[in-house]
C-alpha cells in the first residue's frame, strides 16, 4: 500500500513542476494551441507506450458508457480549465481545484459507489484548509469582482469534471488496464480538443517556436498529461478514488517550491504551514483506511 502512496505523490510532484513549465511555452505559444498539441505530443508517446504496458481487451459495449463520461469529465476539465484560469485569479484557482477530493466523495455518494468515513472527511477538510493558508501565504489575490466570477464557474465546472473522469475510469479497471483506459481517454480528448482549438493552432507558426518551447510542450504532454494521469487511474482503482484525489492538493506544495526553485518566487513560513496541514489531511485519510 506504501508504493501506491508513493507513486500518487509521484503524480503530485510531476502535476506540481507542471505550472512553472508551461509558463515557458506559454509565452510563444497561445493557450488554446498549447493545450491542443501538448494533448498531441501526450497522445503520440502514451499510445506507444500504454500499448507495451499491458495486455488490452475489446470493448464491451456494455463499457462505452464508463469511457464516454470519463473521456467527457477530462475532456471538459481540459476545455474549462483554460479558459476559466485566464478569468481569475491564481488564489481563486487554486482554492477551487483544491475542492476535487470534496466532488470525488460527492460524486461518489450520489452514484454509490464508494463509502466515506468520518477521519477521511475531516482529511478532506484539512487538506483544503492547508490550500488555503499556501495561497494566503503565496500572497495570491482572491476576489468574486467582475470576470472572476465567470473564472470561478469554470473552474468550478473544471474540477468536476476531472472528479468523473476520477471515479468512472477507476469503474472500468474491473475489466481493463489503467494504461488501457487512460490511452482512450486521452485518445478522445485529443480529437475533440483539437477540433475545438484547430482555428488557434493554424494562427501559430510552429517552425517559429524556440527550443525552449518546444520542451515546455513535450514535458506538459509526455509526463503530467500522459504519464501521470496513467499513474493516477492505476492508483485510483488500489486506494479509491476518494483517497486518490487528496494527493491532487499535493501538486501546490510542489509548484510553489519549483517557484522558489527555478524562478525566485517567494516560499515563506505560512506556506511551509500550509504544506504541513496538507500532510496532516493526508495523514488522517491513510488512518481511516489502516482502521478496520
């Protein structure tokens, strides 16, 4: 069980690095376009690769349901998240995407699916209060004044959508291999994705782009995008979805230290606290689940 949680702060380590990133591409590259050929690049090596990984089994039909809200949930976390970001502000954001564990559980519990117990709730509700206190601490803006409330929904709308992505792909790990399910996943949302950002891509000059931006693109797509999430569906059928999305508040404890790391932001006490009251949330949840 300890190389489960291993691996899920793995995800959150690569999910974190994944910001600063992507700032490096999005300066040369618009955010729509970005987005549509990291998802290409993550698509061009997963496939590959998620092919070697394990055996692979028709569809049932029975199962299309399953693939299709969870390939809908990430393709609409993918679509609201870009925009929605651009609304609002990085506080706002990352207190927003902060709620995933709370719409897993929910999500959850509307469809019965998974149980909850009452230390993994109160993990839940210290985790985001450990958001909370790194994003007070950060100095990120929060504000519900003009465009921010349209940012907030989005975003809102972002994280529920990765909450069904979360629960439905663990519901087809009965059958299928996590590398399986997230390949067409990630398959079905590349096509769509693309459809929608294909006006965007054409305006952009691509031999144009620098070699730093090419590599933002191809670690977005290979290792956050493709990798990461092959991590997550495979640790989310081990330990539930519930307690797998808790390790999501993970990722801005690493950002902002590769913040302080790579580009000089700030890292101060507050955060350090914020960052230990995340732990202590994950703590709990890993004793409700030691407790028979």
């Amino acid at each position: 069980m300890s190389q489960v949680h291993g691996v899920l702060v793995l995800v959150a380590l690569l999910w974190g690095l994944n910001p600063p990133v992507m700032k490096l591409g999005l300066e040369e590259v618009p955010p729509m376009a970005y987005n549509a050929i990291r998802m290409v690049a993550a698509l061009a090596v997963g496939w590959v690769v998620f092919r070697r990984a394990a055996v692979w089994l028709p569809l049932r039909r029975e199962d299309l349901r399953l693939l299709a809200v969870s390939s809908f949930g990430f393709f609409s976390f993918q679509i609201f998240f870009t925009f929605g970001v651009q609304l609002t502000t990085a506080g706002n954001a990352s207190l927003i995407l902060g709620l995933l564990p709370v719409s897993v559980a929910i999500i959850n519990r509307i469809h019965g699916l998974e149980g909850i117990r009452r230390l993994t709730v109160a993990g839940i509700a210290v985790s985001l209060l450990g958001v909370l206190v790194m994003v007070w601490g950060a100095g990120k803006e929060f504000s519900l004044a003009g465009p921010h409330v349209l940012g907030g929904v989005l975003l809102l709308c972002a994280q529920l959508g990765y909450g069904y992505y979360t629960v439905f792909s663990r519901l087809l790990l009965v059958r299928y291999s996590p590398y399986q399910v997230t390949a067409y996943v990630i398959l079905t949302t590349t096509v769509l994705f693309v459809l929608v950002a294909l006006p965007d891509m054409l305006a952009v000059d691509w031999s144009a782009l620098s070699t730093v931006a090419w590599s933002s693109v191809l670690y977005s797509g290979v290792f956050p995008l493709s990798l990461a999430n092959g991590l997550w569906v495979w640790a989310t059928g081990k330990v539930g979805s519930t307690t797998a999305s808790l390790y999501n508040n993970l990722a801005p404890v690493f950002a902002v230290a590769a913040g302080y790391a790579f580009l000089g932001e700030a890292f101060g006490v507050v955060q350090a606290l914020g960052a230990g009251v995340i732990f202590a949330g994950l703590y709990l949840t890993r004793w409700a689940q030691r407790r028979p």
